[in-house]
C-alpha cells in the first residue's frame, strides 16, 4: 500500500517552548492505531467499573493544608541560579546543579509527605528539570530522591532502565492537564495517569517499571490508553469535552504506581473544581488499550515513524521489555 505520512501536529507550548517537538510519541494522536491485544485484561486490571478522578484543580486540599491540587511547576529564566542536589537514587540520576528557586512549589506543599515532585522548565534553553521525593536543606542544596532532566528540544529518552522523577522513567510535565490548554480549545498530547498495580515491565516510551507483578493481566509502564470512539461526550461542558476530545485523539499514558485512573494536572486557581468533577462520570470501561509499536523509529527516542501504512503481517510488535 502506498505509504500516508503521519499527520504531524503543532506541539504544545508553555513559555515559548515547544514541550517536545511536535512528532514525539507525547504529541502523536494515536485515535487511529489498533486496540492492543491485552486490552480487556488491562482495564480488568486497573478496574473496569472504577471512576476516573481529576488529581488536580483550584485551591487547596484539605483546606488551609497550603497543599495546592495537583503537580505545580515553575518557569524560570536562563540565568536562574543553580543548586547542588544530592539524590538516594544517584546512579539513575542526572546530577546537577538544578536551576530550583527559592519559592519552587513542592507538590503537597512544603510539608507534604507524598511524592513532593518539584518541575522547573528554564524557558530561554527549553530545559525542562524534574525532581522527585524534594526537600530543601538549611544550606540552599536540595536532597532528592531522584532526578531527570530533559532538553525540550530533543527526542532523546532517559538511559534504559532508568527512573526519572516519575516511577516510568518519564518526564511529568509534558503530561499534566493545564488549565490555559482547556482554554485554548485544544489540548494536543497524551495525558499522564496512574494504576495501583503495574507489571514488572515497561513498553516504549518508558524506560523503567516500579513493581515485581509479572501476570500479563497487569499493564506496563508507558502503557497508552485512550478513550473509545463511540463515547457520547454531548452532555459535558465544552472545556470537559476538551479534555475528553484529547483523550480520544492523544490518550493517557501510565506513568506511576497510584489511585485507579487517576488524571494528573497543574494547579490553577482558575480551574472550575465542580466541572472538573464531571470527569468522575468515566469508568474504566469507556476505554481501551492502545498499540503504539507501528509508530517506532528507535527504541532510545521519542519520535514517530512519518509513516504507519505497513501491512499488519510486516509489522513488528514490540516485545515488553522484561529484566
């Protein structure tokens, strides 16, 4: 068959910076690209029946915590002054120094006792810094239990088999639900989420697993979601439909061990908390697994294939990575 080039989107800006360019597996629609084999198992696992739930929105939980919703992040300039950072998991680490100003919002607030993820995107280089398990010292460094950084400009995936500030070996921002996307009409990439038990693998583009499941019925890290085309989103307000608009083009991806089908998004106080809630009405079972495997160029980047038109029996699958 003659071969269709893949329709390469505008990818998302924050700050002027294009959070990876616009043909990486983030910013690829993959509404088009078959139902993966092990789909059914998959959404049995995490939980056919259970609620989608918006982690993140406006204010703060429980109230008066000084916890805002959600993953916060910060934009800081090229100069922004760097400080050392010590790691637990210095060997899947990337060393430093972090560009981490003294007002950084630490997710869960600063006496949070989560994952206390802290992301900084330096706009002028579009470096894109993430840390994980974060506290400040008294000395102005930072202890961390591990952290990634990621050119923005670049296809390139962590080392194989390592953690970035996320249990997949992903980066965490370019997967946040933000509220100025909604507000433009369009968000266009997939979304990140998590699952209570993964497999003891990982499928392109994650790097690392987080669990010792090795039952086929568990999904893999990185595995990509999306939800059904049949889905009647008439009834939602037009920024839900949005988001549900993006889950259907884009998809989510897992990328952490947590709460069934839990959505992760920025902070804002913008966001409507009561029409977030609208994303409570999904349940596993308006969603299926998707295969991504066509869209492979190299396992150590990011970007897509231009062309996807291979006969099926041409296509190589790819094999759950599996140590």
């Amino acid at each position: 068959p003659t071969a269709t080039p893949m329709p390469t989107t505008a990818p998302p800006v924050l700050s002027g910076c294009a959070i990876f360019p616009g043909d990486n597996i983030w910013n690829t629609r993959i509404d088009h690209l078959p139902v993966a084999a092990n789909s059914a198992a998959y959404i049995d696992t995490i939980g056919r029946a259970r609620t989608f739930h918006p982690d993140f929105g406006a204010g703060e939980w429980p109230p008066g915590s000084g916890s805002p919703i959600g993953i916060p992040y910060i934009t800081v300039p090229g100069n922004q002054q760097k400080v050392a950072v010590s790691f637990d998991y210095a060997d899947e680490s990337d060393a430093g120094p972090y560009p981490v100003p003294t007002n950084a919002p630490i997710e869960g607030g600063v006496n949070g006792n989560g994952d206390r993820h802290v992301l900084m995107v330096d706009t002028d280089n579009c470096v894109l810094y993430e840390l994980y398990a974060a506290y400040p010292q008294q000395d102005g460094t930072w202890q961390a239990g591990s952290g990634a950084m990621f050119d923005l400009k670049s296809h390139a995936l962590r080392p194989d088999t390592w953690t970035s500030a996320d249990a997949a070996g992903l980066p965490i921002l370019p997967g946040l639900l933000r509220y100025d996307e909604v507000v433009s009409g369009e968000i266009r990439h997939a979304i990140r989420f998590t699952a209570p038990q993964t497999q003891r693998a990982y499928v392109w583009p994650a790097r690392h697993y987080a669990s010792s499941l090795t039952g086929s019925e568990y999904p893999p890290m990185g595995q990509r979601f999306r939800l059904r085309a049949d889905f009647d989103m008439s009834g939602y307000s037009p920024e839900i439909q949005v988001i549900l608009l993006a889950m259907q083009r884009y998809g989510i991806i897992l990328a952490d061990n947590g709460s069934a089908w839990y959505l992760s998004g920025a902070p804002d106080d913008r966001w409507d908390n009561e029409q977030l809630r609208e994303l409570k009405q999904l349940t596993g079972n308006d969603f299926e697994a998707v295969e991504v495997s066509s869209l492979l160029l190299d396992p150590d980047s990011g970007q897509v294939k231009q062309s996807t038109s291979v006969p099926l029996n041409e296509r190589v699958f790819l094999p759950v990575v599996v140590r």
